[in-house]
C-alpha cells in the first residue's frame, strides 16, 4: 500500500505544500484584526447612537484622539467615516458636530424602513431555512418578552435591535441589507432617547412574535404584511411622541 507521503508525490504536491495550503486557507478565513479607523469609527458611531455624544455636540479632533487613545489621524478617518454616514458634519480645524434629527428626517427614514424591511422579512421566509439558523431572531423574542416582563426597557432595546439585524443578515440580500443599515442607524437614536417616555412594548414584542411565526412557517406575504403594519404602528408612535414631546432637537 502506498504510504501517504508516497501518495503525496505520486499526485503532484508534497507534504510542505500541503502543509503551507492549508495554513494559507486557516489564516484568509481568520477575521481581519480592525484598523485604528475602523475601531475609531465603531467607538464614535455607537457614542452617538447611544446619545453618549448627543446631538449638537460639538468635538475636536484632538480631544477625540485622547479620549479614544489614539492619534489624531485614524481620528480624523472616523470622523469622515461618520460624516458618510450621516451622523455628523465636519469642519476644519473645527472638529465634528453630531447632527439632528428632525421629525421631517424621521418621516423619511420610517418611509424608507416601511418599504424595505417587509420584503427582506418576506425574503427570509421564503428561504425557508431550517429552525436551527433562525435561532437568533427566536432568541431575540425569548428576550424581549423575558424584558418586557421585568420592566426592562434597555435590554428590550437590545434584544429588538438584535432581532432587526439578525432578519437583515438572513434574508439573503446584502444590498438590500446594506440600505436599510444606512438609516436605520439613525432611527436608532429617536428610538433611544424616548425609551423611556413611551409606554412599555407590548404591542411591538407581540408583533415581533406573530411575524417570527410566520416567517418560521414559510409564510412570504404574511411576513411581509405583518412587518409593514409593525413598522406602520411603530413609527406613527414615534413621531407622535416626538411632537407631544417637543423633542425637535433629535
């Protein structure tokens, strides 16, 4: 019998190659470590999101650096980064400025969000994928009812947020994804700063439920429906919030 080493040369290729190839393969598939930028950016971005930095904050760059502990230059990366993305505006010398949200821009986010969030719920349900790859979006409603029963409006907000990326990474459509990414960021802070002034999610977490069921069962239209009148419900309590509140600064 041919011993392996005999095999290898008989092929072609030799146990060094072997061994090379596959340590090769090992690392491309090893996760990329972030850049300086990229992790300035993340910082920032969730700063701001998180109303940390809230709007008409005004930051230098050189206090930014040492707040984050690093150089001026990834700094400066991020902040551009964080102008693409609609979060603040940029002067020279003059640092960054987090940006507003006004209710008009809500209106235009929900308009969006209305439209392409049903069809990625449709187009998940129609991928048909089997119970063990939607385990996040179960998870996600396991704990948002679990939230919803101690009280607790930050892990709900976690566990919702967790649900709407988890559905946007499963539906299959990357651009489709990408583009509900590019506001819903945005939507994020509204939702954050009148946590706690609406009432406690009931209505949202059933309906993350009844659309999870639906999507679970294959079921395009009905996902797709139950999701448009979900975010129809939630942004129309949104904006009335926002205008009873007059919280005109987001």
């Amino acid at each position: 019998m041919p011993t392996p080493h005999r095999r290898l040369a008989e092929s072609g290729a030799s146990p060094a190659r072997t061994s090379v190839g596959s340590a090769e393969a090992t690392a491309a598939r090893r996760p990329r470590p972030a850049t300086a930028a990229e992790a300035a950016h993340q910082r920032l971005k969730q700063l701001i999101l998180d109303n940390a930095l809230p709007p008409g904050t005004q930051r230098l760059e050189a206090e930014l650096a040492l707040e984050l502990g690093c150089s001026r230059t990834p700094v400066r990366e991020a902040m551009l980064r964080l102008e693409r993305d609609g979060l603040v505006s940029v002067t020279p010398r003059h640092g960054m400025r987090v940006l507003p949200v006004s209710l008009a821009d809500m209106r235009d986010i929900y308009d969006v969000l209305g439209s392409l969030e049903p069809k990625a719920a449709e187009l998940l349900a129609r991928r048909g994928l089997p119970a063990g790859e939607l385990a996040p979006l179960h998870r996600a409603c396991d704990a948002m009812e679990a939230a919803l029963t101690a009280g607790n409006r930050p892990a709900w907000a976690e566990a919702d947020e967790a649900f709407h990326r988890g559905l946007l990474d499963l539906c299959g459509n990357g651009r489709l994804a990408a583009m509900v990414m590019q506001v819903w960021d945005q939507a994020h802070r509204a939702r954050m700063l009148t946590l706690n002034l609406r009432p406690l999610p009931a209505a949202s977490t059933a309906e993350h439920r009844a659309i999870m069921v639906a999507i679970a069962a294959g079921d395009g239209d009905g996902a797709r429906e139950l999701y448009r009148l979900h975010r129809r419900r939630g942004g129309t309590e949104l904006m009335s919030l926002i205008e009873r509140s007059g919280l005109a600064w987001l």
